[in-house]
C-alpha cells in the first residue's frame, strides 16, 4: 500500500518551476536600403531572447546568439544576463548579392550557453532554436 500511495504522490506531485528558461522568438525583418552599394542587399534580422524562467541567470553566465544560414553561421552576439522575465533583442545586418526580387530566405537562431553554469543559466534546451523564412 505505501508504494501505491508514494506513486500516487510523486505522480500528483506539481514541478518547480525553471529557474531560467530561455525562449528564442519572435524574428522581424528589416529592409535597408543603402545608396552607395547597389550589388548588396542589406536586412536587418532581429530576433528576442526571453528568460521566461521564475529567477534571474546568475551573473557570471556568457552566452551568445549565433545567426545561421545554409549552415554557416554568418553572425553571432553576447547575450546579457537576464532577470527573470526580461527580454533582450538582438539584431544582425544581414548582406545578400542583389536580386531585383528576392523571395524569402530561411535562417535559424541558434542559442549558445559558454558557461558552464546550465543547470543555473538555462534549465532546458527545449527552445533554443528556432528556423526562420524571412
């Protein structure tokens, strides 16, 4: 009876909640017209970081965004530490060979945690890609 009745307890049982959990989401695109360069096109790409956990990363965490494209990374930038339910946007300038009409490119977002702090910084990978059409 008691093994039913500590199963019945660990099943019931409600999960703490993450301390940190980021989420990558949310890209925008934004079209740059340069005047002096007629052979590039120039983007824009923004995407937001969220630290939807209940905690703040501690304060020592190095992290980064990587920008992808055709598997190359073509960009990448630190992420700050972020307090719990704080969001930083990051941004990429993006440069394309002209095309007079260009249809839309896929990208992925790749988040990177260089701290050996995981457990603390970011308690699961779950969200931390995210494959774009721009």
């Amino acid at each position: 009876m008691l093994p039913l009745l500590l199963a019945a307890a660990v099943a019931t049982a409600v999960p703490s909640p993450c301390p940190s959990d980021l989420l990558v989401a949310n890209p925008r695109l934004k079209i740059v017209r340069a005047s002096d360069d007629k052979t590039r096109d120039n983007y824009i790409v923004t995407i937001d970081v969220k630290n939807r956990g209940t905690a703040a990363q501690p304060d020592d965490t190095r992290q980064h965004l990587a920008l992808v494209r055709d598997g190359t990374v073509i960009g990448t930038q630190s992420i700050p530490s972020l307090g719990a339910d704080e969001t930083y946007a990051a941004a990429f300038r993006v440069q394309l060979s002209h095309e007079r009409k260009r249809g839309p490119f896929s990208v992925e977002f790749r988040y990177v945690l260089d701290s050996k702090n995981a457990s603390r910084a970011n308690c699961t990978s779950a969200n931390d890609r995210l494959n774009a059409t721009l």
